[in-house]
C-alpha cells in the first residue's frame, strides 16, 4: 500500500500543477483578447493611424497593467466612415512557478481585435 501511495502523490502532484498551467495560460489568453479588443475601440476613434497606435497602446497597458510585457504590434484598416480597424497584440508571459512540471520561461501570446468606425462620424 505505501508503496502505490509513494508512486501516486507525486503523479497527483504533477497532474495539479498541469491544471493550474492550463487554468492560468486561458486566463492570460483572455485579458490580452479583451485588451485587443478594448485597444481596437480606442483605435477606432482615432481620425489617422498614428492617433490610433497611441490610442491603442495606451489603453492596452492600462488594460493589462503589469501582467507582462505586452505591445500593439500592429494596427491596420480602413480609417474612413464605415471601416474596419484592426489591432494585433504579442505578449511575452512569464510561466514562473511551473518549472517542476518543465513549463519554465516565457510564453508568447498573441490576440486582435478589430471594431468598426462610425458611418456616420464627422470629421472636424
């Protein structure tokens, strides 16, 4: 009997911290997709692209905080009445306190978000 229970714990263990990878790896997932998408809306108020990356890059770290080290790695779309703009993000997240199960280092993320520009929006 204490033989299985020495071989048991310890696969137990393991099985746990693997949960607790996955739990956290679709937690992260989902900030960095809400921020994307949170990014793509500021962005779509801008009137040019350069107004759009500032939008988006200020309201994708006020989003995530410091939770990783996270940039808008692209922006894209149509930036007149009735278009489309697209936001890409990449982040590098630490796996910090997984290495037992070997989940050491970082991890790349990434997510967009796109949101449409009001048809009917005035200029000036």
């Amino acid at each position: 009997m204490s033989v299985e229970v020495v071989f048991f714990i310890p696969i137990l263990v393991m099985f746990t911290l693997l949960v607790v990878a996955g739990g956290r790896y679709v937690a992260v997932k989902g900030d960095i997709e809400a921020a994307a998408r949170d990014a793509a809306r500021a962005a779509s108020f801008a009137r040019s692209a350069d107004e759009a990356r500032a939008a988006a890059s200020t309201v994708a770290t006020a989003a995530l905080g410091s939770g990783g080290s996270c940039r808008v790695s692209g922006i894209g779309g149509d930036f007149s009445a009735g278009g489309i703009v697209e936001v890409d993000m990449r982040c590098e997240v630490s796996n910090r306190g997984l290495g037992l199960i070997g989940l050491g280092g970082t991890q790349t993320v990434t997510a967009s978000g796109a949101a449409p520009i009001d048809t009917y929006r005035r200029y000036g």
